[in-house]
C-alpha cells in the first residue's frame, strides 16, 4: 500500500488569501481530470506552509490573544481552512462516497505557518503529532523562522511498530541577493534549534513551565494524541522518520540585484531557453551539491518558470530582483539501510528518482495569487506506508555511517529552549508596539486611551 502527500508552500506576502480562489486551485491540482480516469486516489494528507501569513503585529501577537482576540488564528489562517473546507465541500458533492479533509495541527513561529489537513476516511490513522519552531529573524524572532510537525501515522491497528513517522517543515529564510550566507546560517540554526516534543492536546501557555509538552510557539491540535513513542525532544533528523521541507528558502539566481540592463533581458514566462539558462545559476542546488545546505535533501526536477519576485496584479517581474525559485520542496529519500537495492554492495548512497521508493507524481507552481508577488508550489508524491526500520548496528556501511539521520551536520543545541523563550517575549514587545502604532485597531486602542486620559485630567483639573 502507498501513502499519498501533497505539499504546497505559499508566501501570502502579509495578505489574508481569497479562500475561493485557493479552493479552485486546490480542485485543478490534487485531483485527476474529469476526462480521465482517477491514477491516484486523493492524498492522504495535504500540508500547507506558509510565510509572511499575515502582517508583522498579527503574526507576532497571535498566540496571546492580545485584547481577546487572536488575528491569525481567526482571520489569516481561518482563510486557509475555510479554502480546504470550500474545496472538500465541493468534492462530497461530486462524489457518492464523498471524502474531505480535516485540519489535524495548526502551528506557527511569527509569520510562518503549518497546516496539516488529513483525508476525513483516515482521520483515525493518525496516532500522535509532535511539533517544533524556531525564529531566524532579528533577536531569533520570527519574521523569519521554521516550524516543525511530526506525525505517527497507521491505518491499521497494532503496536508502534507499524506507526510511520513523517515530519513536515516550514521554512522562510534571509532575502536579498547577497543574503547567501545568511541563508546558509539560517540552516544551520534550523538544524540546531529545531526541536520536537509532544503536544498534549490543549493550547500550551509559551511562558508555563509546568507543562513537559510545552511547544513555545503557537499550537492548535484538533485530534486527541496519545504519546509518541519519541518521547525525548529530538532534532530534524532522526533514523526513522521521513523528512519534508517546504518554505520561501530564498535562493537566488545571482549574488547582486539587476541592473537597467539586466532588467531588460527578463522575459515572459513560455521563453524556457532563458529560464533554464537562469536555473542553471540557482543558488540552492549548488549550495546543496557543495553540501552547505540542506544535508541529505534532494528536490524533483523543476519544469517550471521563476517563482519570484512578480509585480503584484500582474505577472510581470519586478526589476529590482533577479527572477528565482525561492519556493521549494525538497525531502529526504529513504536511508540506505531501508534502500529498493537487493543487496548492499549494489546499493548506492544516492538512487535516482526512478529507483526511489518516494514517487513523485507532480512538482509545479500554482496559478498566481494577485496579492503575492510569490507563485505557489505544489509537490504530490507517495510512498511506502510501512515504517523506516531501524539502522543496522555498528559496525555499518560507509553509507550508513554517512547518512544525516544518524550524523546530523550540526549537533542540538542545548539551550534552544531557552533561546526560543527570550525571542518569544520580544516577539510579544515588538508586535504590541506595531500593534499600537501599525493598525487600525492599534490607533482605535490609543485614542480610546489618550481620550481617557485627557478626560480624567479635565475632571481633576475641574476638582471633581
């Protein structure tokens, strides 16, 4: 039996998404023509990761339900469900034996997100959710960062044994042309400070300390959860879980804005010679080759034009940036010990796409947003649905011994709590302050309260 994900990553670009229009999209590209016969049931799981969600004090505010209301929660990131709800609904219509999706977990770090939806006739499947975050922008704030779900999932009953664990991760990393480096350290810390530990079923305070489950970002699971069986907090690589990163990685094609005169030479998006000449300059897959980042990962063949950076209404690219493929996906294959191979002297560390027991079935963009100077990226693909196996016992393969999930490129660090902890209270300081002076409701709260004042200071000027 296989498994079926579908991965999209979108920067909403501070913009709450028209939910219709992101429900059609979804109707276009997870499902089968109408005019043809079905070639895949509809995923399994559908994962949404999502950058710049929502405006800097929304974002940052989201979890403290600043004067009772949570913005994200209730206005962002509810476009987004409502957009799968709308697509579900129109899909039971269609369908005898209709199916939908529920949302599973809702998490984020500032104004990066991540959704996981599960297919309604396998809601039951999952068996228990982990989730991480971390912040990379200014002070470890979130303006940029990663977020981190991890799930046990099995349509059958039995032990742990038959549990397979996948985790998925949100991603927006340093911008600009000559943010290479920075975005390379911007792995790094993900590496390091990208933590799992369980999540216990209820909305966990960021400053408790009572709570071992305690996830220091924004969490909303909508399953009960049992414990998982990893029940210490772990890093982004572990020998048996499968790996999936989804975000605005922000590589670029070159290492300085264009110039007038390069400007001139952007073309319409049909002219694939030019933009396969300009793939061939793409920062991350010569980044990842030279081994400086993404440790491990490996990304479909991309066949479709520049995602970035497009005049907003239109799609025509802006002149001030290089067209990029800053929106990608990428994921780890499965680890040599579990490889297709039927013996190990002919296994090698890297199959190709075709020996690869992950089959991709899609990786293309979305059709364009007008509020996003993004294009959405979609990834569907299956696989086995049958756990890694553990790794073999010393002494292994030089491989194995190689493989990322049993040597991470950076160790854990220790104090990524505590980290997390003091970004956090400047996220809530930063996002009060452009609350107050960034929104309309802010400046509401400030007249209300500089009215108040000049009120009372009129009526003790009168004695009263």
């Amino acid at each position: 039996m296989s498994l079926h994900i579908s991965l999209l990553t979108f920067n909403c670009a501070r913009h709450r998404i028209d939910p219709s229009r992101l429900a059609a999209h979804l109707s276009e590209h997870l499902l089968p023509p109408s005019s043809s016969p079905a070639s895949s049931p509809p995923p399994e799981l559908l994962v949404l990761s999502l950058q710049e969600v929502a405006p800097l004090a929304y974002a940052f505010l989201g979890g403290t339900y600043f004067l009772g209301a949570s913005y994200l929660q209730d206005y962002y990131l509810a476009a987004v469900q409502e957009a799968v709800r709308i697509f579900s609904a129109e899909q039971q219509k269609k369908k005898e034996d209709g199916w939908g999706y529920e949302l599973v977990v809702s998490t984020n770090v500032g104004m990066v997100a991540l959704m996981v939806f599960v297919r309604r006739d396998r809601r039951d499947a999952v068996r228990w959710i982990e989730t991480a975050g971390t912040g990379l922008g200014v002070w470890e704030m979130g303006n940029k960062g990663a977020v981190g779900v991890r799930i046990g999932y099995a349509e059958t009953d039995g032990d742990d044994e038959g549990v397979v664990a996948m985790t998925f991760v949100g991603a927006h990393l340093a911008p600009m042309e000559d943010g290479l480096e920075r975005r390379n350290r911007d792995w790094m810390n993900i590496v390091k400070r990208l933590v799992f530990v369980p999540i216990d079923g209820t909305r966990t305070s960021l400053l408790d300390d009572s709570s071992p489950g305690d996830t220091l970002q924004e969490t909303s699971p909508l399953l009960p959860q049992p414990k998982p069986p990893l029940r210490t907090p772990t890093g982004l690589y572990h020998p048996r879980t499968h790996v999936f990163l989804a975000g605005d990685l922000n590589y670029r094609t070159h290492l300085t804005s264009p110039t007038p005169d390069d400007a001139s030479t952007f073309t319409d998006l049909t002219d694939v010679e030019y933009y396969s000449k300009l793939l061939g300059h793409d920062q991350l897959a010569q980044e990842r080759q030279a081994g400086r980042t993404c440790h491990g990962f490996r990304e479909p063949p991309i066949r479709f034009p520049p995602t970035y950076k497009y005049a907003k209404d239109s799609l025509e690219f802006a002149t001030h940036r290089w067209p990029s493929w800053c929106d990608r996906i990428c994921y780890l294959d499965f680890p040599v010990w579990s490889s297709p191979f039927p013996s190990p002297s002919s296994s090698p560390s890297s199959p190709s796409p075709s020996q690869s027991k992950i089959q991709i079935q899609k990786y293309t963009t979305l059709p364009h947003h007008p509020t996003s100077d993004h294009l959405p990226v979609i990834l569907s693909l299956s696989l086995p649905s049958t756990p890694i196996p553990p790794p073999p016992p010393p002494p292994s393969t030089p491989q194995t011994a190689e493989d990322p999930r049993l040597r991470p490129p950076f160790a854990m660090d220790p104090h990524w709590r505590a980290r997390r902890r003091m970004a956090r209270v400047a996220e809530i300081v930063v996002g009060v302050v452009a609350y107050l002076g960034g929104t309309w409701e802010g400046w509401g709260v400030l007249a209300v309260g500089v009215g108040t004042v000049l009120v009372l200071w009129g009526v003790g000027g009168l004695g009263w």
